[in-house]
C-alpha cells in the first residue's frame, strides 16, 4: 500500500445510465472491483481497507444502487466520511441521464427496470430510483452524464478521469456544448460564449470544428475571443486551486455557445492546455461534435 494510504471508488447512479460500463472499464484498468455492495457491509470493507495489514489492493471500486434500502443509504455519506478519515480516500462517482434516455435504453434492451412491477409503470420506476438516490447525487464528487455518451466515450472517460488521475490530485475537465442541446448536467460551473464572434458565418469555416486550424487561425486573430480567454484563465487560475485544497476529486467546468461546433470548442480546448502546463491532470471533452 502507498504512503497515502488506500483509495475507494463508490460507483453509484440510475439504472441503464451506466454504472455497470463504469465498474466493468475500472476491471479492465486491473482495479479490484465488487458490485451491488450492500451498504450495511460497508463498514466491514472499511475496517479491511484501513488495516494496513489486509490484503486488499491500493485502489478498489465497489458499486451501490437503489437495490439497497433507503434507510442504509442515508447512512453512506456518514461512512464515507469515516472512511476518509481512516486515510482510505474514497470518491463517489453518480451515474445519471434524462428520462427520455433511459426509458429508451430499457424499451431497446427489453431489461426490467430493477423498481419497476406489474403496478410499477417504468417511467415511475425511474422517478423512484431519482428519490431515492438523491443524497448520492447531492454529495457525488462526480457526476457523469451518459445522455449524450457512446459506449466507447464513457470508457474513454473513466479511463481518462478516474484511472489515469493520481491518488490525491485534482482531475479538471473542459467540457464544450451548444446551447441549443440543453446544458449539461453534470457541470459545477457553466459559461457563455455566445457573445464572441461566430465562425458559424463564414460559409468557408462552417464545415470545421473548434479543434480545426481554420477556426483556431480565426479565434485567435479575434481581440474579444483573446480578452475573454485571459479572463477565464485568470479567474479559474485563482479558484481551481481553491477547490483542490478542499479535498475536491474532480471538476468540471462548461463552455457553451450555440451549437457546440466552434466558439465553445476553441476555449475546451485551449483552457486544458493552459492548464496541463500548470500540471494539472485537465481534459477537454466535446458533447456535441
């Protein structure tokens, strides 16, 4: 075990929106995983994780659901706040997407939804899980919206985010989107572009993204795109690591304009970079290209 003492992932979230993709990606990275713990065990795995002399590996991922009762799930914040103080770092990770999403991924799958009954209609069933696990939600270091994910984006991410950060550090991440899709909910902090100039109306920039030299060539030639990027930096530069020496595992901030194609694009990317060279472990993802 290292100097700094265990680290417990708890994945948690809604049904269909990808806990069991989350637990099976974190196997693959070899991290020792158990699922549908009851959280009445918890304390037990508590006491094997803080011995120093328990076999159990440095990091270990266990998954809790709504299966469990809502009693037992109350008491998990009280627990994880026991555990963090037996130098076993845990991190809670909620998985969640819109209704419309998971009604349509258990019509498509044919699975029954784990609360759903002859007298439980599924959308119900979805309502009841959000109740539920509300206080997981509340109190989730991450939270990760599988809405707009492919399988393979959500497998890129836990890799990015969860394995590959070192134990104790913050993971920050740039995510751009277009208003016009809704704004994410996952986000801790959200900002507007849409007040900078759009490439969207120069038909010869229209076909590339904010990744793209053209648009890069454009934005950066632009004063307003210029001032408005130094002035996120010089905010986030102050209160990044104001989050980060509160304990904080992960941030995530969004960049929006209206279609999530150029503006918002640039900025995702060029906040990440900014940030890697002040070693932080930053990636940009992008909802909508």
């Amino acid at each position: 075990m290292n100097e700094q003492g265990r680290r417990l992932i708890i994945v948690s979230g809604l049904s269909g929106s990808g806990k069991t993709v989350v637990l099976n990606t974190l196997e693959d990275q070899s991290i020792y995983c158990i699922d549908n713990l009851p959280v009445s065990l918890l304390d037990e795995l508590a006491r094997q994780l803080a011995n120093p002399a328990a076999s159990f590996p440095g990091v270990v991922a266990i998954g809790i659901d709504a299966r469990n009762p809502e009693h037992n799930l109350s008491t998990l914040p009280k627990s994880i706040a026991s555990l963090n103080r037996q130098n076993v770092k845990t991190e809670l990770v909620f998985m969640e997407a819109n209704d419309d999403v998971l009604t349509e991924r258990f019509s498509e799958t044919r699975r029954k939804h784990p609360l759903s009954s002859r007298t439980v209609a599924l959308a119900d069933a979805i309502a009841m899980e959000r109740q539920i696990l509300g206080i997981l939600s509340e109190i989730a270091d991450l939270r990760i919206d599988t809405s707009h994910l492919l399988l393979h984006e959500l497998r890129d991410l836990v890799r990015e985010r969860i394995t590959r950060r070192p134990t104790g550090t913050l993971s920050l991440q740039f995510i751009s989107f277009g208003y016009k899709h809704g704004i994410p909910r996952d986000a801790d902090f959200v900002f507007d572009v849409r007040c900078l100039p759009n490439p969207y109306w120069k038909k010869t920039l229209r076909p590339y993204s904010g990744k793209d030299e053209p648009i890069i060539d454009f934005l950066k030639s632009q004063q307003t795109v210029t001032d408005m990027l130094d002035h996120l930096k010089y905010f986030l530069e102050i209160w990044v690591p104001r989050f980060e020496a509160d304990n904080r595992s992960y941030l995530s901030i969004a960049i929006g304009c209206t279609g999530g194609q150029h503006r918002s694009v640039y900025m995702a990317e060029q906040l990440a970079f900014f940030f890697r060279t002040k070693e932080i472990h930053a990636t940009a993802r992008h909802r909508d290209i």
